[in-house]
C-alpha cells in the first residue's frame, strides 16, 4: 500500500482516441498533476497500439482527485466513452455505468480498500 504523500503514477487510455486530447487538456487544468501522453504499447500478437496517457502527481491525495474528475468527463461526451487507468498490476475502467462508483474506483487502483 503506497503512503498518500508518495509520488503516483497511473496510466490513462480512453476508448476513443479522438478524445485523447480533451482528457489530456481536462486532467491537466489540476493543480500538482502532469500529463504527458506516449505511444501505446502493443500488447502480444499485436501491430500496434493507442497513444496513452501517464499521469503524475504529487501524491496519492492528488492522484485520488484527479481521477475523481473522471466522472465529469464522461458525462460531457456525446458518446460513450471508457476510461482505463493501470497502475502497477492494478487495473480499473471508468464507464459511464459506473461512473458515479468514481470514490471505490480510486480505492481500488491505489491499494486504499
């Protein structure tokens, strides 16, 4: 279990990659947060792969709140949009089914359950 004032990290990928850049742009107005995005890495058997997002933050606190704002991106797409975050071997996905579980999402990713 990582300590809340730990460096965090998480990767970011949205199912539409044409949404990409307005998840970026949204992740990246929070304060103590980085965003840089990066070429995907193909997975076994496969050619290629999206560009994803690697977020930073400061902390666990901050991380937690950046990913919390999820919920607020989702809903403001016209369409369906998934959001997978992995971090270590952990890995959740933000729907907009779940995505008023934002709160146990968190939890689960950093280890805080």
């Amino acid at each position: 279990m990582r300590g809340k004032n730990a460096s965090c990290s998480v990767d970011v990928v949205v199912s539409d990659p044409a949404e990409l850049r307005s998840l970026r742009e949204h992740l990246g107005r929070i304060p103590g947060v980085e965003v840089t995005q990066v070429p995907g890495r193909p997975g076994a058997g496969e050619q290629g792969a999206w560009d994803l997002l690697q977020v930073l933050a400061a902390g666990g606190g901050v991380l937690a709140v950046t990913i919390k704002t999820l919920p607020e991106f989702i809903r403001s797409r016209r369409s369906n949009v998934t959001v997978t975050l992995e971090s270590g071997d952990r890995r959740v996905t933000v729907t907009a089914e779940n995505v008023e579980d934002a709160e146990a999402v968190v939890d689960k990713l950093l280890g805080d359950a």
